[in-house]
C-alpha cells in the first residue's frame, strides 16, 4: 500500500534531538576533564573561527531551506524539491544540524570531540536508508531515484 503523504518533519526531529544530545555529551564529557588528553590548545583560535563559520553556514542553509524555499509547504501539497539548496543537497535541514554541531564541538579545540559528527553522520546515514529515502522513493519512483543519483544526501556537492 502506497503512502498519500510523508511526515512533513519526516524523522528530523529523532535526528535533531541525537545530534544535539551528541553535542552536549561530547561537551559535558570534555567538561569533566574525560577528554584532557585531546586539548589542542594551540588551535584554539583556528578552532574558534572554524567552529564559528561551520555555525554560520549551518544557520545560512537552515533559513535558506526552511524559510526561504518552505519546504513544509511543498512536503504538505506532495511535491518533490529539487531546486534551489535541494539542487546540491538532497537533505539542508540535516547538514545544517550537522555543521552547528560540529561546529560547536570544533570551538571545544579538542581531537576526541570530533567522533561525534562522525557518529552523527553514519547514525544520519543509516536513519535516511531506512526511512525518509524508502518513503520518497515508494511516493515518488524513478524521479526520485534520478534525483539521488545526482545530489548526494547530506553533503552538498556542485555538478559539473
């Protein structure tokens, strides 16, 4: 039986909710002084700006997603967006969670703190290939199946 509709928030709250619960042990854990032997004090002002930029991209691409394109309007009358961000990004809203998350833990200037986004990454990864991409392919067949073949899932990528 074929699904009308998708959930307009799909599983972006589960996602949300673990990368930020990620962060925030990764912080608290650093807090603690588990984590002292990964301090790159030296980088810190490195790390400042790049967590710093990483933020700003992530809330750039989540307003440009979100509010500028309004996805939930186009989820809720069934269309398929594969313009503007969706163009070099199959999934903004969820590189966005992940550039402010990684971000705030590259701020931290500590090695150990980087497992987090890549644990993020592969539970995102997993999380999609059984939910949202099952979804979409079932709703909307060989166009989103086009569509995945030349827009990779979380990291954008310009085509040629």
């Amino acid at each position: 039986m074929k699904k009308n509709t998708l959930p307009v928030f799909g599983v972006g709250p589960i996602y949300a909710v673990s990368c930020l619960l990620l962060t925030a042990f990764g912080l608290f854990l650093k807090k603690k002084g588990f984590l002292d032997s990964g301090e790159l004090p030296a980088l810190k002002q490195a790390a400042m700006f790049i967590g710093g930029l990483l933020i700003f991209i992530g809330i750039a691409v989540w307003i440009y997603a979100v509010i500028i394109q309004k996805i939930s309007d186009e989820i809720k009358v069934g269309h398929l967006v594969t313009s503007g961000i969706y163009s070099i990004v199959r999934n903004p809203i969820y590189f966005a969670f992940l550039c402010v998350c990684t971000g705030v833990l590259i701020t931290a200037h500590n090695l150990f703190l980087l497992i987090f986004p890549l644990v993020s990454y592969i539970f995102l990864t997993i999380l999609m290939k059984q939910t949202e991409e099952k979804w979409l392919l079932e709703k909307f067949g060989t166009e989103y199946a086009e569509y995945c073949k030349h827009v990779n899932r979380v990291i954008p990528w310009f085509r040629h």
